[in-house]
C-alpha cells in the first residue's frame, strides 16, 4: 500500500510504500477524518498524528466522506458535488464510490 503523507503548512510530501500487514492494520476500517498516530511507521514518525483525508480502492475509485458503508454504492452526482468533474454541461452521472479503507485480498 502507498501512503501518501502531506504537511499543508510547508508543501512537503512523502511517499510511502508499506507492505508490512501489522502496520497497515492501523489504517484498516478507519473513516476519513479519523487520527492515526503515526509510531507504528518507524523511529522518525513517533509522536507525530495523521488525519486520514481520503484513499482509492485497487479499481481507482475514491473515497467519500458522508457515505456511511464500507462497500460500493451507486450514487447519483450532479454539478458541483465533491469527486464528479463534469463533462458536458447539464449532465449527470452515476458513479460507484466506496467510502471506507477495507481489507482486499489480492
């Protein structure tokens, strides 16, 4: 998994790749806006906190924030709403978005 950790005060990211399952098990069944701490990534990380802010699933669908389940669901998007870019105008779309991290297995 690639965790990408940002400081929005300074710019600076970081890219991750974690294949460790004792350490992602911290950001398993977590809800975005939920705070991890972040001592389980390594020395350099203790006592730093991190917000969870979103995530794709191994389809590239994003995350959501106000859908309260951790499958995929059918959600109908219209201009202006978060996660929909509109192509044409006056067009709506139904779109498949998960909400939660879950475990797969690949």
């Amino acid at each position: 998994m690639k965790l990408n950790i940002a400081y929005p005060a300074t710019g600076c990211q970081k890219l991750l790749k974690i294949d460790d399952e004792k350490i992602l098990s911290l950001f398993y069944d977590k809800r975005i806006g939920a705070e991890v701490p972040a001592d389980r990534l390594g020395d350099e990380w203790k006592g730093y906190i991190l917000k969870i802010s979103g995530g794709n699933d191994l389809q590239g669908f994003c995350m959501m924030q106000g859908v309260l389940t951790n499958t995929r669901v059918r959600l109908l998007f219209a201009k202006g709403m978060p996660n929909y870019r509109e192509r044409r105008t006056g067009v709506r779309k139904e779109e498949v978005r998960q909400r939660m991290y879950r475990r797969l297995s690949a």
